[in-house]
C-alpha cells in the first residue's frame, strides 16, 4: 500500500521536482527504510543492517547471563548515530501516515480555515507523540524503579547512570529522532517561512536536552523531566483540538486545568535540577571527569546543567505570562470597546428622545387652528 505523505493532485509533478519529492517523501522514505529492513533477510548484509535497526554498544556482563530474565544494559557509542538515522526515516513515515488517516480524515469533518487546519496538524501530531512518550516514560520509571526513591536520580553515579535498560536507551534514541526528524518535515509540509523560527526552537531545544543529558549521563533525571513536560504539553494539545473543533466550554475548562498543571510542572521541574545537580551529585564522593568511566560530575558540567534546566523553565514561565498579559489587554480592549458602543447607542437614543420632544412642544405651542391644519396634512 502506497503512503501519502500529502494528498496527490490530479496533474503528476516532473519526476525528481520539487513537487513531486513532497507529494512522494512518505513512498521514499519508506523504501530507503525497507532496505535496511530487508538488509537482515541476508547474511552478508545482517551486520550491516542489525546496526541501523537494532539496540548497540550491549555492556551486559556474560558472566551475568544465567537466565532469560537477566537484565540487558547498554551504554551509548558511536552506532547510535546509525540507530538514529533509521528511526528518523519511521517517524517521517509515521508522521505521514497519521496525517493521511488520521488527522485529514478529521479535517474533511470539521471544515476547518487555513489557519486553523495548520495549528490542527501540528497540535494533533504533537499529541499522539507526547501521550506516547508520556506513558512510555512513566512505565521506564515504575519498571526501573525510579519513582519509589528520589535519591535514584544521582544515587550510584556514574556506574548506575552509565549502563542503561534496553526501554530506557530506546527511549531516548526515538526521542532524538523524532525531534531530529522535525527539520527535513518544514520542507515536507510546506511549512510557512514566518513559522519556521517558531518550531525549529521548539524541536532544537528537545534535541539539544535529550542528546546532552544522553551523553553526559544524565538519562534518569531527563527522563523525569521530559516525562512532566510531556503530560503537559500533551494536556495543552488537547485542549487546543477542542479549541479548533469549536467546543469552547470545555477548552476554556481544560485551558484553566494547563493553567494550574503548567506551573506546577514549571516548578518541580526547578525542584528537581536543584536537588539533583546541587545536593545529589554535588555531595558525591568523586568529582573529578572521566569520559572512560562515563563520569561527567564536575562542579563546571553541574552547574551549566543547572542553570540550562532553570533559564529553560524561567524562559517557558515568561512566555506563560507574557501571554496571559496579552491575553488580559486584549479582553480591556474588547470590553472598552463594547462600553463604547452601548455609550454611543444611549447618547444616539437621548438625541432622538430629545429631539421628539422638542417637536412635541413646538407642536403644543401652536395655535389650535395651525395645529388643526397640520394634523389635516
């Protein structure tokens, strides 16, 4: 079955244009991806393939290895960049796929404007993949245990930071992915050039934090991080959905709930840096840098984390009220406005009121045999 990435016209583009390559993007892409995947069919070509699609650099002791519920740690390497190339090309493939099933199918339904449809599409994109991640990073904190003692967010670094569950690097690699495929879909989806600097900030940030906190070992505190971000953000996707879908009432409730978890989160997130990156790794024994041990816990590294993880929240925190702000003029505008309008209806209806009366009197002052004459008229 062919995948549509957008709908064909009826008029077939020239072959390698422009046109053609955004109409077409899913099919290729898929097909590049089906080589990879048709790589592992071949024993000549196995190794080559398993190092795009499977899970590299395994530090599981063989020693350890006694049962089929052993656990698989890895640590990260160089093959990853491979791993990362070929979840890029299936999430532009799933990108498309839920924008041709999914969300045009909901379009054709809504009837919605320009403007809206666009916001649509990114807001129900953005949806489907953080209620994913979000449930996926909840079930890597439960499954590691990582919820039951907060300590687990420095405790045993960078042993215990350094090898990694096979959910855990998986997760991280999709999410690299994902935001890494963000770039080449502003070309895909025809992206406005006023709306490019917007969404290359959104994913260059999720990428830059997701691949720093990978390689400096600092997976289980992102994971908390970008688990609450996720309920969030994906909270803020719903109730724009049922903004463009004109149910008012129940996105101004669902905005008013994003209200109160977006600070909530804004500052846990805070609490969370502070006590990890200060009082956790900040009273560990060994401090000094060790790329063969994978051990990042110096003074200079902490506090660049730190501060990188506060300015984020702050920076998110002013853009929330700088909004609300905006939002607050724009309601005294309408309701100055509105004022206005009922002011100038009441002085209109005084004027014709005093005027009807003006006429009535003129009218009584006149002599009986004028006003007989005139009713006559």
């Amino acid at each position: 079955m062919a995948l549509k990435g957008v709908r064909r016209a009826n008029k077939n583009p020239p072959i390698l244009s422009h046109e053609f390559v955004i109409q077409n993007h899913a099919d290729i892409v898929s097909c590049v991806a089906m080589v990879f995947v048709l790589g592992l069919m071949f024993q000549a070509t196995a190794p080559l393939a398993s190092v795009f699609i499977a899970v590299q650099h395994n530090a599981t002791d063989p020693e350890t290895l006694t049962g089929p519920e052993t656990l698989m740690t890895y640590t990260y390497g160089s093959r990853d960049v491979a791993a990362i190339f070929f979840y890029c090309l299936i999430s532009i493939v799933m990108h498309a796929i839920i924008q041709e099933y999914i969300l045009d199918k909901i379009n054709r339904k809504l009837h919605l404007s320009k403007i809206k449809h666009s916001k649509f599409n990114e807001s129900g994109q953005l949806l489907i993949f953080t209620a994913v991640s979000a449930a996926w990073g909840l079930n890597i904190l439960v499954k590691d245990n990582l919820l039951q003692d907060i300590s687990s967010l420095w405790g045993g670094y960078p042993e215990g930071h350094a090898q990694m569950s096979f959910m855990l690097k998986f997760f991280f690699l999709v999410q690299m992915s994902y935001w890494l495929h963000c770039y080449p879909e502003l070309y895909f989806q025809k992206t406005k050039r006023e709306e490019m600097p917007a969404k290359i900030q959104h994913a260059s940030l999720y990428l830059i934090f997701c691949a720093a906190a990978y390689v400096l070992n600092f997976t289980h505190v992102a994971l908390v991080l970008l688990t609450l971000r996720f309920i969030e953000e994906g909270l803020h996707h719903i109730c724009r959905l049922l903004y463009f879908a004109e149910r008012t009432q129940a996105a101004h409730t669902g905005f008013r709930v994003w209200n109160v978890v977006f600070v909530c989160c804004r500052l846990i997130s805070i609490i969370i840096a502070i006590l990890t990156f200060h009082y956790g790794l900040g009273s560990a024994d060994d401090q000094i840098l060790d790329t063969a041990a994978g051990n990042f816990n110096t003074p200079v590294i902490r506090l660049n984390a730190l501060v990188a993880v506060c300015l984020v929240q702050a920076w998110m925190m002013w853009n929330f009220i700088h909004f609300h702000l905006r939002q607050m003029r724009e309601r005294q505008a309408e309701q100055m406005a509105q004022r206005k309008k009922l002011a100038e209806r009441k002085n209109r209806k005084g004027r014709k009121d005093d005027s009807k009366r003006s006429s009535e009197e003129d009218f009584s002052e006149l002599p009986e045999v004028d006003q007989q004459t005139r009713r006559r008229k």
